[in-house]
C-alpha cells in the first residue's frame, strides 16, 4: 500500500485549485536565503526548464579537460618502469583490455617503488657501514699499548723474540709499559725540518748520542736486535688481516701525561727534551708554544693561534725528531655513518615512544574529559529555539471535504493525505511544533501517532545509518537492536537502513531488503509496498541510474519505539530482469543516499524523487523536518554497538564543536573461534589504543572505521545571535559539504590509484577528505565507546580483508601525506606522523626480516658497537612497550590482554610479512573476496545488459514538488 503524496489525477478538477495553492506557497518559499553562494555542482548538470541531467558526473567534465591525449606523470610513470613488459605479451597471458592493462602496469609500477625503498632499508641497515666504513671492527693500525711491544721512532716492535744482552732490558719495560718510547737509545737520521731551525728542541741531541751509546737504525732494520716489526691484527672473528697503517695509534687515556704533545692527532713525546730543558727559554718563541700546548692534553688550539711559519716549522721538525704515533680514532667516513645510523635509529625509537607517551597520555588525560556529560551552558545553547526552519515543516491539516482531493489505495478505500504542503495561516503552530494529530479513516484502523520531541530537551538529533549487503537474519537483528537499545532519546534518533540491492546473502533463505521488512513494525499509511523513486548513483553509463523504495515505520524492542526508515535500492525494471544483484552500487553509494539527501535538505538543493520521497516520510514519521538531524552514527550491519556507546559519542560532538568526526573501539566478538580470530585481538587493541590515540593527540585520527564511526553533518558557526533570523546561514556543512561530496560522489576511476581509493576503502577516504577539506577540525577516538564485530575466521577471508585495507591504507596516505596545513609543524607535525606511517607501511617487510637478521648476526658476534644494539633495543621495544600500554591503559583484566598479546607476537610475520606481500603484489585487485558471499553470484559478480532505453533522473527544488 503506498500514499503518494505529490501526484494526483491531472483530469479532476480540484487539480487547479491545488495548483493555485502550491503556487502561492512557492511564491513564501522562494523567499528563503541560501546558506551558502556559490554555483551548482557540477555532478548535478541539469537543464533548469527540464530538470533532467545532462552530464553524468563532475568527473566526466574533468576528463574532458584534461584530455585523455597525454597520459598524467603517474601514468607515464607507470609505462616506463613496466615497458619491458609490452602489452601483447601482457595480453598473451590474460590481461586484456586498456583498463586491466592499466593497472596492472600501476601495479608493477607501485611494486617497483615498494622493492626500492625496501632495497634501500636492507642496505642502509646491512651494507651502508661496511661499504662507506669497511669492517670497521678490524685493526687498521697496531694499537699502541698493545702488551709485550716498544715504539722506535713510531713503529711497534714485538720484543719476546729479542735477542740477549737486549731481551732482559727491552722485555720487562714492555710488559710494565706497554708501547713505551725507547727512540732515545737509537741514532737519530738526517732531519732536514729541524736542521733549518736553531731552536733548543730542534737541536736537541739524546744522551746516547753524547755518550757513543746509540744503537744503530740500519741493524734495526736488518733484524740483528731480534725485534720484530708489528705489521698484522687479528680482527674480532679471529683471522689475521694485514694493518693499512705501521703508525701506533694510543687511545686517550694513555696520553695523560704532561710530556706527551697532542696536536692535530699526532703524538708527540717531549720527554727527552723536557729533561734536558726543564725550565722555559728565555725569547724562544718555539719553546714557549711547546710549554703551552703541552698543558693539555689536545693543545692544537695553540697551534692553531700561533704565526703560520711557526706553526708549519715547529710541526715538520716535531714530526721528523719525535712523534711517536697518533690518536686512535676512527676515519671521519665511519664517523660519519655512525652519525647517521644513530640519528636515523634515534628517530624511530623517539617516534616510538612518543607515540606511546602520547597514546597514555590521551588516555588518562583527553579521553574521559572528552566523553563526559556536557556542562549546562552547553546543552542550553539550542540554536533551533532562535530561528526558523531552514526547510518550511509539513504539517497535519484537517481532511479535505473535497472528495478529489483522497488518494486511492492499494486494496480498496481511500485515505486522506497525511500532511499538506500549505503554510500554516498566521498564528498557527511555530515551525517546529509537534504536527497535531490527523483525523481517523474508516478504511484504516490506526494511523501511526509520530512522538513528538521533547521541547527541553537539548540532545542533538542523530541519524543511526546501517549500510547492509548479504548479512543473516542474526546478524541484521543484533546490530538494529543494539542501536535501537542505546541509551538516548528515541525521539532523537532515527535508524536510517540502506538495503544495497535486492540481494540474498549465502545461507539465507530470504533477501536482505525481505529480511529487514520483516524486522519493522511498517507505518499503515505508507504500507509494505511503496513506489521505487529515481536518483542519481555512483556509477558508469546506466549504473548512474538508480530506484529506490523507501519504507519507513518503528523497530519495537523492549517497548522501545524507535523510528526506522529503510530504503531498498531496487534497481530499474529491467535491471531487475538482467541482473543478479538488482540495485547494487556498493557500499560508498548507500553512504551517499543519505549524505546527498542531507546536503540538499540543508542547502536547498534541487532534489532527486527519492530525496523528496524520503524526506516526506522521514517528516512524517519522526514530525521533525531533517535538516534537524546534526549527527549520523555509520555502522555495518554486522556490528553490535554497546548500550552507553551513542551517548559518550553525542557528548564528544557537544563538549567540543570542533570535532567533525570520531570513532569507539572496536572489539571482536568472536575471539576464541579459531587461530585466525585469536591472532587480531590484540592487533585491534594496538590499532585503537596506540594508533588512534595517538592520532587523537593531534586531534587527526587518519581513519574511522566504517563498522562504527560518527560524522558531524554539520556544525554550527560561532556568533550567531537571537537577533539574526536566518537559520540556514549560521551553520556550516560538515559531512555534506559540497567539496566533500563532489570527491566522494565522482565515478572517475580511471586509475590504479583512485579504483583503491573509491572501490576498496571508501572508509578511510571519507576520513583522509574530512582531514584534507577541514584541516583545522578534529578526528577523534573515544575509548569509552565500544562496539562488538565478527571478524573473519578462516585465514583466506583475512588475506582478502587485509589486502583490502592495507592497500586502501598506502593510497590514502599517499593523498594525506600532500595535506600541508595539518596540525603540527615539521617533525611534530601530523602530515611527518603520516608520512612516516606510508614508509613504514611500504617495508614493512624488510623491515622485520632484517631486525631478525641483525640480532641473530649481533647475537652470535657479539655487540662491538652501539649501531649494532640499537635493532635489539628496537626490538624490545615493540615487544615489551604494548605490555606497558596494557598495563596502564586496560579497563580490563590485564592478564587476557598481556595472553593475546603474546599471541599476537607469535604471528608478527603474518602481519608484516605475508599480508603485506600478498597486498602489494594484488594491488589491481578490486574484488571483495569472501568476505560477503551472494547465492546464485560468483565473486566477480553479474553484470547488467543495458536497454535500449536512456533513463532520466529528474531534479526540482522542493517547492516545485510540493
């Protein structure tokens, strides 16, 4: 039974009259301001004295100007790194077409870039040290303290093979002092430097000279002493490898004496010249820099303040007559790499744990604040008690006495229309005062009684949308009740039900629109079968075209009467004859019935006969005009929300205005079902609780589920006045901003990137729009608000999920990373926390092979240096910091979280290794998978055959409806 409200018989004569009417009402209505000025969408190209549409979308207007002559750089891109894969050969094995050939080349393409930057973390880790700063564990000069060894003129001789009277001298002193200076026992060869200079240490000659004592340098070398000549090391393995420098190289605390000389890194020992010297020389400008430098232990600062031929002159002598070795230190080039490591290592272990201070901090700080009832000056601050509606209420009239003016019903008998589209005449009821009651009709028992809203009360009016595909009966009735038993005012909330097609889920043994139908207590006047309507949906060609049926009634659980509006997309006639799925256009179209619907409400747009369709019969059913509804909470229909969960979200979106969108958590409800189950407990408690809290800090959660999520439709603005009397134009659209629409709306696929934006996770780019179009409103996570959903249970049915998400995941931070003014700056800013997030994404993999390798190399060689602690040090963070964050953010027993987190530890490769390969190696797929199975469709589902016949869509304002 279906009252069509608009349409009468144009040969009654009452037709006129009506007409007269409905003129005089538009001639008020007209008068209305728009909220906001600018021109029409260009998705709604329609011709103003037709109404119809003349262009499929924006996005074919953008692909005409664009042109499709010059592929984009990615495009180009994309053809370069695949051209050795020319497209016969690509056809030879399967892949025919311009658009599969297409992806599939942006899917190498995209691979490509993954294995790079992979490529690039197995080196930086592995191979950057040891190619820039090679083996840096191996000697390359002998160490100058080394045990049983003497310096002679800066070389290191061995003395255990010394022969005697030699060996009893030589032996003992090297043992007591390992490396000491004996250069003083030898002859001294020709020293050019010091010749040309008449200075007392340039002159200086050692004892034995004085004495005939000297032994010879010529015997020295000939090997007539025994002592052999240090010119090999054993490096930390245990092999021999020959020294790149003979030069000694002392380590700092052994240069701790007064007459050892540092400068520039070589050693210099004065401890002859000092002894013959003891006090300063008068006028020797050479003696004096000596003292000075010699007072610390690095006197280069004097060397360096000194004339530049002193300098030069004192420093070729020192060189020739009495270094012994230098400063053992590394290169500057392994210096360098260490630098870098550690800057890089540092990075991420500050990343990590700011990330988890944060996330703590949040919870104990933000988060109960957040979701605490709102103060009294808030909840008074009732814009609607000011102002009139922006769209005129329809409202009860009493019943025409004229007998043209019924409408014939399905079955026999006639009722009078529900509501009249005439102004009310002065004095009447003020806009947004409960419609009265209409009169009884004999053909019908009762008419359904709207509630009407309670006058004092200032809870927000929120749309409760449940997007359904092929869910069962259990499933469909848990969620709807769940929403249905939430603790708010049923008055306030409307349970808004989307049917995506006539579809009959796998096991069912009736369709989902046929399921829900029967879950409603259907409103009598519009009855079990009301008219489909046109609109305009995301699609191609004849997908564009679109119907609904919109039923509309109450969901009675518990003696609870909560209004319900389901709309069943149905598909043409001979859609319904050609295709598998009549009506199906995903789930982005279902969330755009309603999102458009509230956008031309609010925005007095030209409507499509659905929207004016439902916006009657939300009206009557709920006695409110919808442009009263401010918030919409999404949820699958496989999610079970908790009793307290709407309130905690309401009160977020009233303590604070700037918040456009927020999410709860998420629970699994069917965690002990099998290993699959198990292993994503503890992997959505981490997602929550450290990744969006952590996000929240920043007040840009950088997606919100779509299972449970809660958008502002709009907001309002701040300094309107009771003086002002246009309400329209003090709200700003939120949710159903154009700009949002008009990207969410668009059919223009044409690429890899944007088939995973809109086909695979039109979640998570309804979140990254919000971000990018309202940069300075927030995204938030409420912890207090919790919901239950069955994940998948069989492995095969979480590869397709995630290579769903995690693919959505890398082409929305692609587009998010490009936000400039998101909150922050630089490093501490939330476009480098997403950036971050899209690298680690993208080596992930590599990332966790080559902390395992490291460990194990680090843990079989030992740790020679700090570099080489630091994968362990990450390591331990990743496992001992979500211990931590269970400990102090649980609201629950901690054991069960600290038991799934171990679980959850074990099957760490499958979350960073095999669910990402598997992802970035199907990113041209588009398909579901299976996780909604239809009976009688295959997974790649069944087309539509189109009919010779252009269908129309029609859009008028609401006046010329009415």
């Amino acid at each position: 039974m279906d009252i069509d409200f608009l349409q009468r018989d144009p040969s009654r004569r009452s037709r006129n009259t009506l007409r007269r009417k409905v003129s005089q009402s538009r001639s008020t209505l007209s008068r209305r301001s728009r909220s906001l000025n600018r021109p029409d969408r260009a998705q709604e190209n329609i011709n103003n004295n037709t109404g119809t549409i003349l262009a499929s979308s924006s996005a074919t207007k953008r692909r005409s100007e664009k042109g499709s002559s010059y592929p984009g750089p990615w495009t180009f891109s994309s053809w370069v790194l695949s051209c050795c894969f020319p497209t016969p050969l690509l056809n030879a094995v399967g892949i025919r077409g311009h658009g599969p050939v297409q992806a599939w080349r942006e899917k190498f393409a995209l691979c490509v870039i993954v294995a790079l930057m992979s490529g690039f973390v197995v080196f930086f880790n592995l191979f950057f040290q040891s190619v820039l700063c090679p083996d840096p564990n191996v000697p390359r000069a002998p160490k100058g303290d080394t045990f049983g060894t003497l310096n002679i003129r800066g070389r290191l001789y061995n003395t255990s093979t010394a022969i005697q009277p030699y060996l009893a001298t030589w032996d003992p002193l090297s043992r007591r002092s390992p490396g000491a200076d004996i250069s003083s026992q030898f002859t001294q060869p020709e020293m050019p430097s010091c010749a040309k200079l008449s200075n007392s240490f340039a002159s200086l000659r050692f004892p034995c000279e004085v004495n005939v004592t000297c032994l010879s340098l010529t015997s020295l070398a000939s090997g007539r002493y025994g002592l052999s000549m240090i010119t090999t090391a054993t490096d930390y393995r245990g092999q021999v490898k020959n020294l790149t420098s003979l030069t000694p190289a002392y380590s700092w605390d052994v240069l701790n004496n007064s007459t050892i000389l540092v400068v520039r890194g070589m050693i210099y020992n004065l401890a002859a010249y000092y002894r013959q010297y003891p006090d300063p020389i008068a006028n020797d400008r050479a003696d004096t820099l000596l003292r000075k430098a010699s007072a610390q232990l690095d006197g280069t600062i004097h060397f360096q303040a000194a004339s530049s031929s002193l300098r030069d002159s004192v420093l070729s002598c020192l060189s020739e007559k009495y270094q012994i070795g230098v400063v053992d230190q590394e290169p500057v080039e392994c210096i360098s790499t260490n630098v870098v490591v550690l800057l890089v290592y540092a990075m991420i272990l500050a990343v990590t744990l700011i990330r988890f201070v944060l996330s703590v901090f949040f919870s104990w700080f933000i988060a109960g604040r957040l979701a605490r009832d709102p103060a009294k000056r808030i909840l008074e601050s009732d814009p609607y008690k000011e102002f009139k509606a922006p769209v005129p209420a329809l409202r009860h009239s009493t019943l025409p006495t004229d007998s043209d003016s019924t409408v014939f019903v399905e079955g026999g008998g006639v009722v009078a229309p529900a509501y009249s589209a005439v102004p009310p005449a002065s004095g009447a009821d003020s806009p947004h005062s409960p419609p009265r009651k209409a009169p009884s009709v004999a053909s019908l028992s009762t008419i359904s009684n709207p509630p009407a809203p309670a006058v004092a009360d200032s809870d927000l009016y929120v749309s409760l949308l449940v997007t359904c595909y092929s869910e069962n009966e259990d499933s469909l009735r848990a969620t709807i009740e769940s929403l249905a038993l939430t603790e708010y005012n049923n008055a306030k909330k409307l349970l808004f039900i989307v049917a995506d097609g006539i579809i009959t889920g796998k096991g069912n043994a009736k369709s989902t629109p046929d399921i829900l139908i029967d879950m409603l207590e259907l409103d009598p006047v519009i009855g079990r079968d009301p008219k489909p309507f046109a609109y305009q949906a995301v699609g191609h060609d004849h997908k564009k075209y679109n119907m609904a049926k919109v039923y509309c009634g109450h969901y009675v659980v518990n003696d609870r009467r909560v209004p319900a509006v389901l709309v069943v997309k149905c598909g043409s006639a001979a859609e319904a004859e050609s295709s598998a799925k009549p009506g199906n256009r995903g789930k982005r179209d279902s969330q755009l019935v309603l999102m458009n619907f509230f956008n031309r409400v609010m925005l007095n747009e030209k409507m499509t006969p659905l929207d004016y369709d439902m916006f009657r019969k939300v009206h009557h059913l709920t006695g409110v005009t919808p442009d009263y509804y401010e918030l919409v909470l999404m949820v699958d229909a496989d999610t079970y929300v908790e009793p307290d969960s709407l309130r905690k979200m309401v009160n977020c979106m009233h303590n604070d205005q700037r918040i456009m969108g927020l999410c709860g958590e998420t629970k699994i409800a069917n965690k002990r079902q099998s290993w699959v189950t198990a292993i994503q407990v503890f992997e959505y408690y981490m997602s929550h609780h450290l990744g969006k809290a952590f996000e929240s800090t920043f007040g840009g959660v950088t997606c919100l589920p779509g299972c449970f999520c809660m958008y502002r439709i709009k907001a309002r603005k701040a300094g309107y006045t009771s003086a002002d009397t246009d309400l329209l134009a003090k709200w700003t659209p939120i949710l159903v901003s154009p700009k949002i629409l008009e990207e969410y709306c668009t059919d223009d696929v044409d690429t890899l990137h944007h088939k995973n934006l809109l086909m695979l996770g039109e979640d998570r780019f309804l979140s990254t729009l919000m971000l990018r179009h309202f940069p300075k409103r927030r995204m938030m996570f409420v912890p207090s608000a919790v919901c239950r959903t069955v994940v998948p249970e069989r492995f095969g049915t979480l590869l397709s999920q995630r290579r769903r998400w995690i693919n959505s995941t890398v082409h929305n931070l692609m587009e998010l990373v490009k936000v400039n003014n998101l909150c922050g700056t630089f490093c501490f800013s939330m476009q480098f926390v997403v950036f971050l997030d899209l690298i680690g994404t993208a080596v992930f993999p590599a990332s966790l092979v080559i902390t395992y390798i490291m460990i194990v190399e680090s843990a079989i060689t030992g740790y020679k240096s700090v570099p080489q602690f630091l994968p362990t040090i990450l390591l331990i963070c990743v496992i001992f910091l979500p211990a931590v964050l269970c400990v102090l953010t649980s609201r629950g027993p901690v054991i069960n979280h600290l038991m799934w987190m171990c679980v959850y530890l074990l099957s760490l490769p499958i979350w960073q290794i095999v669910l990402p390969l598997y992802s970035f190696w199907h990113f041209d797929d588009f398909s579901w998978g299976a996780t909604r199975k239809v009976d009688g469709v295959d997974g790649r589902g069944a087309t539509m055959v189109r009919s010779g016949k252009k269908e129309k869509v029609i859009f008028r304002k609401w006046e010329e409806y009415e």
